[in-house]
C-alpha cells in the first residue's frame, strides 16, 4: 500500500476552526467578503438557490452511526419536506460492527444512497475501488468551512462532505466531585486515582464504563493512540512498511490506566452498555465517565437537570498533555451505486443549510461545519469541549483516521477479550499486527 501523505495538523485546524466559532461566528479569514470563491453573503444562506425543492423527489437511504438522527427519522423527513417536499429520507443506524456492515452493503448491489465513515485514510479504499461519488462540483465550497472539507479529500478531489464536529474526553459528574470536595480538576494520572479515593470515601462509584458495546471499547482505546504518539502519520506509514506495532511504550503505559479504570467501574464492567453508563452518571450513582458529547442526549433521559462536564483525560503526569478528542464527525458519502445522486446531495446540502444545521444542532446540540451561521445552542459536553480547546488545551484527532480498514471492529473485540481475561495484552497487540498485516498485504 503506498504512503498517503495526510497531515495530521490538518485535523488541528479543523478544531481551531469549528470550536472559534461555536456561538455561529465566521472566522475574519473565512467570511464570504475575504473569499473570492464565495458567493454573496444573500445568496449563501439560502437553503439551496439552484435547487427547485419540488423537482427533486424520491426516497433516499442514509447509513449511519449516529443514533439521534435515526431516533428522529420522522421529524427530520418533516422538516426536509418543508424544502423538498418531494423527498424522503429512510435512516437505518448501525452501533456495533458498523464497519463491516457498511462494507457488506457497499460489496453488494444494496448499496445505501448517503452513508457516514471517517475521512482522510479510512476513506481511501472506498474510493480506490471507485465505490463514492465526486462531489467536487457540487458547490460545498459554499456551505462548509473550507477546513473542514480538507478530512473528505483525496488527490484533490471531494468525496466525503462533514457535517458535524464531535469531542471525546473525561465526562463528569460536577455535583458528585463537590460532594467529595475534589476543588481542582484532575490533569495528572496521581491526580485523577486521588480524585478516585475521595469518590469512593463518600461511596459513589468512581468510573461507569460502557464496555458491553464494542464502539465504547475502541473508543477508549484511541486515548491509547493520538494522545501518547506523536506522529500518527509516520506510524501508520510504518504499520504499513512492517516496522511498527501497536505496541509502544506509551501505549501500553496506558493500558495501566485502563486497568486501573476498570477495576473502579463497580462489579460487572462488561455488563454495562452505552446507555446504562450515561443513566449512572447523570444520576450521580457513578463519578466519571470516558464517552463523547454524543452522550448527552442519554443522560436528559435520566436527569434533565445533571450537572455534567467533560474535561481533557490524564494520560501522563504531565498535566500539560490531559487530552480530548475532537474530529470532523458524520463525513457523508454519496454511493456511486445510487440511482439518485441529485436527491442525495440536496438532502446532505439541507443539513447544512442555515435552517437543516439549526434543526440537526437541536437534536444532537454539537456544532455544525455549516459556514451558513447556524444558531446552535450547544450541549455541556461540548461547551465544555469547546472551552478547553480556545483555552489552548491540548486536543487531537480520533484515532481510527489513521487505521487500516477492518482494524476498528477488531480492536472492539479484542479490548472486550482482554478485559475478560480471555487474552493477554502480549495477544491483543500481536493480533492487531497480525490484523494489520493481512490488511496491507
């Protein structure tokens, strides 16, 4: 597999960029007056000014992970529908084995017409095997940060469209850490087991953990990847030449904090899922939590009035390297297979027109690539996301943009297998070599 010269710095911008503007503000450099590219400020904010809503019809279908989109099919295709109503969109979401799902279906002739993957590498198979549409000419230029577009290319060309940006961190319970009279957040490793002994003096479980779901455990793992290597490009270069492992000094330090994580997640860690792991958070029955701003949705089920924020996880006794993840998130991808491309871009220029990004932010209150000045009222998770970035904390991007395809479900399984005993960490870093290996080949 040849190289693939992607920077992981880009992915930095692309945080500077969304998380400067979250109250809707334009960058200075970015504003439709200092581009030439742009059209006027009028024109741009319309939901579409070439489409005639009432001649784009049909029904489309949309692959996703994103749980809230598929929750609220119904109120999405209403809202749509005020623009195109013609056009109906059917949300089919995958949490589990995702990865293998989408590549089943984009293997056979059940292709969907808009599904959602990561950019930059993870992309490039589907578009060597010529499996998504170009969408360099459809005018995105026009509604997305141009940043942000940079995670959907490849040797110049527009292939996946973000619509959305998302962080990864230490979620928190704030009443609890109060309770126990934890006064300084935590950004050392020492720090955080001492914030771990004062929760359990007052006899709150200090971690809640998620790891029945094999999308939670890879999620956890990447806080073994980004943060503690750092050049993820030369890795993943050197994966590919045979020269490297997952395996590296800091990475398995890490595995000393999962272990020590784990071990303070109550009795049955593995027989807790994504939704059980938000409930005992905002309920207070657990202190902490490592999940993403996604989350919030699930923990209003349980207290609409929880006191929840997410701070950078301690990965060393460096308190200048405590990380969060942020990255483009729902990249959208258009099949090359679909018999309605036309209606397939109009829905994904919907999302991010002005109105589509303002109704989306409502759902799932993360902010939205849309250069369009969206009004988005953000989630605590990602308020606080947002605020740890402009403070100039340190934050990276998600680790599965510099994975060999198949890798993710992989590492799901195998940090289920070495919590349970069934492996060793020796076999977890060998198989995912091993994995590697046969991928490249």
């Amino acid at each position: 597999m040849k190289k693939l010269m992607v920077f992981s710095v880009i992915a930095i911008m692309l945080l500077t960029t969304l998380f400067g503007c979250t109250k809707s503000e334009t960058p200075k450099s970015q504003t439709p007056e200092n581009t030439q590219e742009r059209v006027a400020q009028d024109q741009t904010e319309k939901t579409d000014s070439n489409d005639n809503g009432k001649e784009i019809s049909g029904t489309i279908t949309y692959l996703t992970s994103q749980p809230l989109y598929a929750k609220n099919s119904d109120s999405i295709n209403t809202e749509l529908q005020k623009v195109y109503p013609n056009l109906d969109v059917r949300i089919e979401h995958i949490s589990d084995n995702y990865e293998a799902v989408l590549k089943t279906k984009m293997a056979s002739s059940n292709a969907p017409d808009i599904f959602c993957w990561q950019g930059y590498l993870a992309m490039a198979p589907f578009v060597e095997d010529n499996k998504v549409a170009d969408l360099s000419n459809e005018g995105f230029d026009k509604i997305v940060f141009p940043n942000f577009l940079e995670s959907g290319k490849k040797d110049g060309k527009q292939y996946g469209i973000p619509t959305m940006m998302q962080s990864l961190g230490l979620l928190y319970n704030k009443d609890v850490f109060e309770k126990a009279g934890i006064t300084e957040l935590p950004r050392t490793i020492s720090a955080l087991k001492e914030a771990v002994e004062k929760i359990k003096a007052i006899g709150v479980q200090p971690f809640t953990s998620g790891l029945k779901d094999q999308w939670v455990c890879y999620d956890l793992f990447w806080f073994a990847q980004t943060p503690v290597i750092d050049d993820m490009m030369g890795w993943y270069n050197a994966m590919n030449e045979g020269t490297a492992s997952f395996r590296t000094e800091r990475t398995e330090e890490m595995f000393k904090l999962f272990d020590f994580i784990y071990e303070n997640s109550g009795d049955k860690p593995l027989s807790s899922d994504f939704a059980e792991m938000c409930h005992q958070l905002a309920s207070g029955k657990a202190a902490m939590a490592i999940q993403g701003d996604w989350a919030y949705e699930e923990t209003q089920k349980i207290d609409p009035n929880a006191n929840l924020g997410m701070i950078g996880l301690p990965v060393s006794e460096d308190p200048t390297e405590a990380t969060i993840m942020a990255d483009s998130a729902e990249i959208l991808f258009v099949s090359e297979q679909s018999e309605n491309k036309v209606a397939a871009i109009a829905f994904i220029k919907w999302m991010l027109s002005k109105e589509g990004a303002e109704y989306l932010g409502s759902i799932n209150k993360t902010p939205s690539t849309s250069s369009l000045k969206p009004v988005i009222d953000l989630n605590p998770f990602a308020a606080d996301a947002s605020k740890w970035i402009n403070d100039g904390n340190k934050a990276v991007p998600f680790a599965w943009n510099f994975w060999a395809p198949g890798i993710m479900d992989v590492v799901g399984k195998n940090m289920q297998a070495y919590f349970s005993g069934s492996i060793t960490l020796d076999e977890f870093f060998q198989d995912l070599d091993d994995q590697w290996a046969k991928t490249v080949k």
